[in-house]
C-alpha cells in the first residue's frame, strides 16, 4: 500500500504537470530500480512552473483546499519507512525539469 501510495501521487503529479507543457516537451521518466540495500524511485517531467521546493508544495489547480497533498502523503511514507526523500526544480531551456526521487529500505524477505 505504502509504495502505491508514494508511486500514485508522484506519477500523477507528473501527469497533471505534462498536461500544460508544449506537446514536443511532454515527457514523463520513470526509473525504479534496486540498489545495494534500498529500492530506488526517480521519476522526472517537464513542467512550465518553477516549483519552490517545500513540504507541501503549492497546487496549480484552482481549488487549492482539496488539492496539494500528495508530496505531503509521499513524505509520510517515507519517513514512516525510514526511507529518504529529494526533490529538486531546475531550468531547462523554456521549461523546468521537476525530480523527484524516493529511496526506501528493503524489507529482509527471510525476518520472520
């Protein structure tokens, strides 16, 4: 459920930023992979919006009391699975390249 939750919002976020870049920049990237003792998620899109990183990230809908609380959703699953969480917002050409990566311990499958 935890991943769900984390894999959900950051890909919807993805979704809902791509809708608005010019259709030639609509890219979305997904990558998950292990590493070492972690499970490693980066997902990265182009977005029109400089996005100032922060705990809850300010929503560009227009009904901001119902929206804007999935990076807040993805930080509690991280923090409650003692995993880590990096977000990052730079300029590329026209656009910004939002990332976000999440990286969470592996259960050990043979603990009782």
């Amino acid at each position: 459920m935890d991943l769900c939750t984390v894999f959900s919002n950051l890909l919807d976020n993805a979704i809902e930023a791509a809708k608005v870049v010019k259709e030639a920049d609509r890219e979305i990237g997904v990558s998950a992979r292990k590493t070492g003792s972690f499970w490693l998620l980066t997902v990265k899109n182009y977005t029109i919006y400089k996005v100032e990183i922060s705990d809850r990230i300010k929503t560009t809908k227009s009904n901001e009391k119902e929206h804007g609380f999935g990076i807040g959703n993805v930080h509690r699953v991280v923090e409650k699975c003692g995993g880590e969480f990096q977000l990052d917002c730079r300029k590329v050409g026209e656009n910004y390249i939002f990332t976000a990566e999440v990286m969470l311990p592996l259960k050990n499958s043979r603990a009782g």
